[in-house]
C-alpha cells in the first residue's frame, strides 16, 4: 500500500502569470516566495510553497502528496507499474522546481496527474500573508473523477486514503486525521475540481465573502456550513476557472477503530446545512 502523509502542493498552468499573481497575493491572500524561470511560487503556511503557477496551458494540473522517505517512494513506483500505471521518475533538476528530494509522476484512473513526493522543503521564515485573509495552510484538494467507484477503490486500496464519508457516490477521504484530504466529484474529465485553504476563525469566511465580492471575484458558494465535516466554508474563481475554497472548523477524526462513513443524499442540504446553493458551480450530476 501506498502510504500517503498529507498533500504537499498544487501546480497550475497559466497563459497570464501577471493576472495568477495578482489573485494569488491581492485576493487568495498567498505570500510570494519565489519567481523562478517562467514559475511562480506561493506560500501559505510554513512550507516553502504549497501553490506554483507555472506559464501554460490552464489544463496542466498537478497535485503533489507526500511519502515517508525514499524506500517508500520506490515501493510505491514499484506496485503502480505493477499495476499498469506509467511512472515517470523526476530528474534532478525536476525535483529542484519542485522544492522536493525527490519525485515520481503517473495518473490516476481518471486521468489526474498525481506526483509523490520526498522531503518538500520547509521555510524558515514565518509565512506573512500579503492581505489579511486569515489563512493557516494548505488543506485539501477537490479532484474531478470519470467513475468515483472505481477511483475510491484506488486511493483507499491501492494508497492509504480512508473514507470519512460521502454524498451520494462522492467519497470524502482523509489520509491523516483531517476530515478530508481529497474528494471525489464526479465530472466528463481529469480535472482539479477546487483546492481548499483553512483559515482561523468564521468570521475570516464572512470578512472574505464581502471583501471578494467588493473586487468582483465570482462566488460560486457560500457562505456555508459542510454537514459532513462540519467546516464553515466559502468557495470563489480564480484565474482560468479555478475554485478555490476556504474553510474553517473541520472535524478530526482519532478513533480510526470506530469511525463509521455515513452516508449523505445527493442534494443541496448535503452540501450545506444553512441552505447556501451553488451559484456557477452546478453540483455535479448523479
């Protein structure tokens, strides 16, 4: 089994890296920590960087996870072989743009292409954030699935993600004790469907909610309250379409012996128990 510790970045084509870094620090509120060649790089907790938008096509996504050293990486390159997956070992200079030791590349089911990774780089410096949005860190990622069954059977089979719990054929999944590391939306393609930042309190969420709005970044939902994890949440676009998320309050679960996945309708009041309703962001079809 492929053992997964948490999620370590994202990376992000983009045709406009001017318009990315304008977002990222005015309203996402990330802090720079590096311009490399044609490679932006953003801070949001005490990683070197947790988002890099790299110049390209919007449709070159990646998420990168961490593994526990070397032995494991190449246990885990060796059993996706084995199970037809294609692995492409990062080069050196590869793993330097990653910040990472190093890497190994492949895609999921469906399509997502899905790095992991070695010893990502730490920062010294404490992260500042360029506007207070009240971020804490990277948290999770939202990832689009042509047949959720069958993807739930890789991550939780294959890797080490356990469901926390899912709505309608939406599996919730956590790899540590967080409610949820990865979920599952059923989607026509490979995708990114949202990456989530948490911040520190609810009034964060409401003090975003106005603020984004007074810009004129698109809400697509919320203010709200996820009845699965119990987070308060806010969900906006960013550059080329991408939602990003930021969410307060999700539950921990320690007991791993006596947690039980519930199971929640297909419907609005799963999404959000104050009865928020997407807005540009349609709920996926069952």
């Amino acid at each position: 089994m492929i053992n997964l510790k948490d999620v370590s970045y994202v990376r992000l084509g983009s045709p406009d890296m001017e318009s990315a870094e304008t977002f990222a620090t005015s309203c996402l509120g990330l802090q720079v920590a590096e311009r490399g060649k044609k490679a932006l790089y953003l801070r949001s907790d005490e990683r070197s960087h947790t988002l890099c938008y790299t110049e390209g096509d919007p449709a070159s996504q990646t998420v990168g996870f961490e593994v526990e050293d070397e032995a494991s990486l190449q246990e885990a390159a060796a059993t996706l072989e084995r199970l037809g997956h294609h692995v492409h070992a990062g080069s050196v200079e590869e793993a330097e743009q990653r910040k990472v030791r190093s890497f190994i590349g492949f895609r999921d089911p469906t399509g997502n292409h899905i790095e992991l990774v070695v010893r990502p780089e730490r920062s010294g410096r404490r992260y500042f954030a360029t506007r207070d949005a009240g971020i804490t860190g990277f948290s999770h990622i939202g990832l689009n699935s042509t047949d959720p069954a069958r993807d739930e059977h890789f991550w939780t089979q294959v890797c080490n993600a356990r469901v926390s719990d899912r709505i309608g054929d939406i599996p919730l999944m956590r790899v540590n004790a967080v409610h949820h590391t990865i979920a599952l939306v059923r989607a026509p393609k490979a995708g990114i469907q949202h990456v989530n930042h948490q911040v520190q309190s609810s009034d964060d969420v409401l003090r975003s909610y106005y603020f984004l709005s007074e810009r004129r970044v698109p809400i697509v939902f919320g203010p709200g309250r996820h009845p699965t994890s119990g987070a308060r949440f806010l969900y906006f676009k960013g550059p080329d379409g991408m939602v990003f998320e930021y969410s307060v309050g999700v539950e921990e679960i320690e007991d791993e012996a006596t947690h039980q996945p519930r199971q929640f309708g297909f419907e609005p009041s799963s999404f959000c128990m104050w009865g928020a309703k997407p807005a540009g962001m349609p709920l996926p079809s069952k």
